[in-house]
C-alpha cells in the first residue's frame, strides 16, 4: 500500500503541461463514483462556460488501452461536471492538464476528487468509499483516516451498500436520508424491507417515525410458524446507562476513564480504556 494520493500528485509528474483537446477524444473515467448529475446545475455551469470559458482545466491522462479502436486518446481523471458543460456548451476542445497517471493513481484521484464534493448522494459516496478501500486495500479505520472521517461513519456508510439496487433508487428519488436508510437496513427480509419503504414514501416520514415505525415492525409477533411469537429483543437502553453511570462514578473517582460506542449489524459496541498507569484526572 502506498501513501495516500492527492490532487499534488498530479503537479508532481514530469510530463504536466496544458493542452487544448478535442472533448471527443475524452473518455470519462470509469472510476467515477458519480452516476447522477442534476441538469439545472449543469446548465449553470454550461452558461458561465459560455460566458468565461473553463477557469479550471480538466485533468486527464493518455488512454491506457492502445489496442481499442475507438476515438478515445485521452481518460479523464477530474473535472466530469466540467467535461458534461464543456458539451452542453458546444465547445470542441477543452483546456486539459495531461499526466501519466497509472490505473491505480487515476481511480484514485476520481474518486477522492469526488469525496470532497458535498453533493455525491449517500450511496455514491459508499460506493466511492468502498472502491477506494479496494484500489489500496486498506481496513476502515485506514480509510477513515485518509478521508477525515471515524471508523464508524466509515462502517455506516458502507453498510448502505448492503441496500438492493432498486432500494438505493427509491431512496434517492424520494430524498430521503442516509438515517432512513440505515433504519431501513435493521429488517433483514427484503420482500418486508420494500414494503417498508414504500410506507415510509406513501406516508413521508422523517427520521424518528421511520425508526419507531421499524421498531414496531421488527417487534411483531412472527405468525408463519404455528402461532409461535419471535422472540422479543432485548431493549439494551438500561444496560448502556448502567455502564455509562458506572464509567461517570468512575470518573469522579478521579480515574480518566475513556469509553466509545459503535455498532455493527448485530451489536452494539461499547469499549473501555483504562490507563495502564491512571493519574486523578484534574478539573
């Protein structure tokens, strides 16, 4: 595994410079986690093109494949928005900085250009996320590093994932929240987990009737085998607040206790450090 890649890598090559190239002869990047592109937006930018040209020039490296017969001699690495305008726009070439960035690098700069954008939807940044942990087979805490994030926001974000494509579609057409998802995904069963979310659409439910709705669902009595109810889940509020009144009395016992919680699918996750040589923590 390397370092992490950055937009300066790109400054770093020998072979930077700025040409101007024909927009047909650029392939986008098939790393590119964006797969929605809002028209109105594009349209702005295909004006202010119109008006002041490109500010900044798009990058791109030569295309990998020479054996493909097609027109492409250039792969894009960023600029897609740019690239989509420059068209809308009628423009014939594109001002490019040129690299000779490998596979690997090129993703990777796709993708982390993409990141810190605000306006990827929740499953293209999972999606992003999880092709950058791939590209440098890194762990999630690796990851969450790299991008300024905590392991559990990265952990979240990729259970999204778990999502069927036309579950993903739905929540993105109707605006719904990462929060709704992640509720969503409390109910194993995707035949019931669909009939969810159609009620959470029909009904237009925010975040707190979505997860009291589910919890209510997933409570139920389970009547496919011989009347039998499924087992009830344990509600663990009052054991966290055990163990959070326990660490508090700790505390101003003058220990510097430290605690974290996560969850996962299946549990949640309460972890306590305790210095190996602990001091009478200090107002």
């Amino acid at each position: 595994m390397t370092g992490t890649v950055t937009k300066s890598d790109i400054s770093k090559s020998e072979s930077y410079n700025i040409r101007m190239i024909d927009i047909e002869r650029i392939m986008p990047n098939r790393a590119q986690p964006r797969t929605i592109f809002d028209n109105e937006s594009l349209s702005a930018l295909s004006e202010s093109i119109k008006t002041h040209g490109i500010i900044q020039p798009l990058t791109v490296r030569p295309y990998p494949d020479k054996s493909n017969l097609s027109n492409f001699q250039y792969e894009l690495i960023a600029g897609e928005r740019r690239l989509r305008a420059s068209k809308l726009a009628g423009l014939k070439k594109v001002p490019c900085i040129v690299t000779e960035s490998d596979t690997r690098t090129s993703a990777a700069l796709a993708i982390i250009e993409n990141l810190h954008r605000s306006d990827l939807n929740v499953f293209e940044e999972a999606t992003a996320i999880a092709a950058l942990i791939e590209i440098y087979k890194l762990t999630q805490e690796e990851a969450a590093q790299k991008l300024s994030m905590t392991q559990a926001a990265v952990a979240n974000k990729l259970r999204l994932l778990k999502l069927t494509a036309k579950e993903k579609e739905e929540i993105s057409n109707n605006n719904l929240s990462e929060r709704h998802a992640r509720a969503l995904l409390k109910i194993k069963d995707i035949a019931t987990r669909e009939k969810a979310l159609e009620h959470i659409i029909k009904y237009s439910l925010n975040v707190k009737q979505t997860e009291e709705y589910i919890e209510k669902l997933t409570s139920e009595p389970d009547s496919n085998k011989n009347g039998r109810e499924k087992p009830k889940t344990k509600d663990f509020k009052d054991l966290i607040f055990s163990i959070r009144r326990a660490v508090e009395q700790t505390r101003n016992s003058g220990l510097a206790i430290r605690t974290k919680q996560t969850e996962t699918d299946s549990d949640i996750v309460v972890t306590i450090s305790i210095p190996k040589n602990p001091t009478v923590a200090t107002a």
